[in-house]
C-alpha cells in the first residue's frame, strides 16, 4: 500500500447520487464498499463531507440569511452526512466513529486529536464532521487541517471527474488532464482544486493532494495501491 493514513475528501454533493438533494441510500452504499476494502487493507482512514446536498452557508448568505448563522447550519448539514455514512459503514461491519467540532454529545463524540489517532491506530473509520467549528472556512480547510492534525500522509479528494484539467472538461472537450502538478502551477494556472485558505494550508505543510473520480468503482482500492490514478498535486 503506498498510503499508511489518509484523509478521504467527499462533498455533500456526491451523497446525492442522482437525486436533486438530500442523501442517496445507494451512492451512500457504493462508498461504504469502497472505504471497507481499504480499510480491510490495513489502511487507517478519516473523513471529511461536505454539506452542500443540505446546506451551504454560502448560498444561503447570498439570498440574504446572515453568513454566520448560515455556515453553522451549514456545519449541522455535515454530521447529518456523517450519521449516514458511519450508519452505512457500520452496517457492513466497520467500527465507526464520528467526531464533531461542535459540540453534540448526544450524537458525536467532541473532536479530541489524540482520541481521534487513536481510533486510527485501532482499525477504526473516523469521520470529522461540523467543519472546523467556525464560520467562514470551508470543509476544504477542514479537511486540510484534520489531516495535518492527525499526521495523514495524503488528503484524497473525491470529485466526479477523473483529475485535474486545464479547463472544465465537462464544458471544454479540448480540456487535458494532468498526471501530477506543482502547487504553484496550480495557483499560476488559476485551476481550482480547493478555496485558496486550505490549498495554501495544505501547500505550507507539504502534505499532497489527490484528486481522483469517487464515483468510479474501485478507484479508491487502485489509488491507495500505488496506481496512477487522478492528479497527484504535491510540491
């Protein structure tokens, strides 16, 4: 395995499979499958969601709800997500934990760093859910900082497409993807991988991005092995 520890990345997004909103049981499944026969590897493995299939602050700034009160809505959207992903998990047999940076005792352990490597080192998925707890940073940054946090080797960044391009490729059919690339031709070339705030995070603390299609069955498996697979984003 060429990963010991990772940060998987999803956006909300990706829960809604083909559905306008909301969560897809199906979709929620097919990423159960895909985190259990990594971690059946031995591989230790955190999560990061999105919560843009509920909420997201942003928008709800925009048509005049204020910033704060939206994002923490926004940070709520995340652990419902995280509840059905360690309900999906679970369910076929992998020990879950979910951990909020908002406190709700009731349904999430509170984000303790070294509570949550240590559920790592046992075999167990963590899932960080609320955000980093503040209004303003997005669960990219959340992403981002977890990782460093929790010493991963790598943050792998679910989307729908396979990798990074020069162009949109679902607008632009000339559009090439890159195998790797440097941070700085990332931000030279105005691509957009991740907000600014956790992109240059990520940069300062050397840690890799990959961005890779979720979707696609077996990608993760292939990715974690050792496999070109997606656009490997590092220094």
């Amino acid at each position: 395995m060429q990963y010991k520890r990772i940060l998987l990345k999803l956006s909300g997004e990706a829960l809604m499979g083909d559905k306008q909103y909301g969560i897809d049981p199906q979709r929620l499944s097919e990423y159960a499958d895909e985190i259990k026969a990594v971690v059946n590897k031995g591989i230790e493995v955190a999560i990061v969601i999105g919560g843009g299939n509920i909420f997201r602050g942003l928008s709800g700034a925009s048509e005049g709800m204020d910033r704060v009160q939206g994002d923490h809505m926004g940070m709520l959207a995340t652990v419902i997500n995280g509840l059905a992903l360690q309900s999906a998990l679970e369910v076929k047999g992998v020990q879950t934990r979910l951990q909020s940076a908002i406190m709700i005792n009731e349904v999430a352990e509170p984000f303790i760093r070294r509570r949550a490597m240590r559920h790592l080192e046992k075999g167990r998925v963590v899932i960080f859910g609320g955000g980093t707890g503040n209004p303003y940073f997005t669960t990219d940054s959340a992403a981002v900082l977890r990782a460093i946090e929790i010493e991963a080797d790598v943050i792998l960044k679910g989307t729908r497409v396979d990798g990074i391009y020069t162009s949109d490729p679902e607008k632009d059919k000339t559009a090439t993807k890159f195998d790797t690339i440097s941070f700085n031709d990332v931000l030279t070339k105005g691509l957009k991988v991740m907000d600014t705030t956790a992109f240059t995070l990520s940069q300062e603390n050397e840690l890799p991005i990959v961005v890779f299609d979720m979707n696609k069955k077996g990608n993760l498996m292939k990715l974690v092995s050792g496999e070109n697979i997606g656009t490997v984003v590092n220094l």
